[in-house]
C-alpha cells in the first residue's frame, strides 16, 4: 500500500500553496518542527499529537547471542532505543478504508 512517498519537499510545496509564505520561511518552520521532535524523544519524552498520534522512545532489551546477517559473525547486542509511533484513534479512523475492507 505505501508504494508512493510524500516527501518533506512535498509538505513545503503543499504547504507553500495553502500559505502565504515563501518556500524558504516553510523549510525553516517543519525543519524546525522535526528537530523539536527529534530533540524531545532524545531527552526521554512522548510527542503526543492530538487527532494524529504519539511518538515515544522505546527500549529494547540486548542479546548476547546474536549474528551478524551478512557475515554470520557472532555478536552482542547493547539495550538500546527505538522511535516508535502511536497512531491515535481519529487518524486510526480516517485509514481504516484505505485497503478496501473492514467493516461497513
């Protein structure tokens, strides 16, 4: 289903023509908005977005006895985090159809 991507280029140029803003001043705004986000999940926080979703940073355990797919090398694995997204209930809802299914 996710064939096609929307890029950050595309969110500027959508957002360029819904705006009265330049290009440059939109770049500087959703980079901004990303590094926020990226900053909060580094310091521990949940980035909760009413309507759309919460990002939060899980931890996944280490292990011991891992391999290296390409090599086949034994290796160890550290604890260590992972973004992970939440999607909230009116997004979960406005997706529900996408594939065709589901209830009527």
């Amino acid at each position: 289903m996710a064939d096609k991507k929307y890029t950050k280029a595309d969110i500027i140029d959508s957002l360029y023509e819904k705006t009265g803003l330049s290009r440059k001043e939109i770049r500087v705004i959703v980079e901004l908005f990303i590094d926020e986000i990226k900053n909060a999940l580094v310091r521990g926080m949940a980035i909760e977005l009413r309507g759309f979703g919460t990002f939060i940073v899980k931890v996944r355990k280490g292990r011991s006895k891992a391999r290296n797919p390409k090599t086949g090398e034994p290796i160890e694995i550290r604890p260590h985090g992972i973004a992970s997204f939440r999607a909230g209930q009116e997004l979960k809802q406005d997706v529900w159809n996408l594939a065709g299914g589901g209830p009527e």
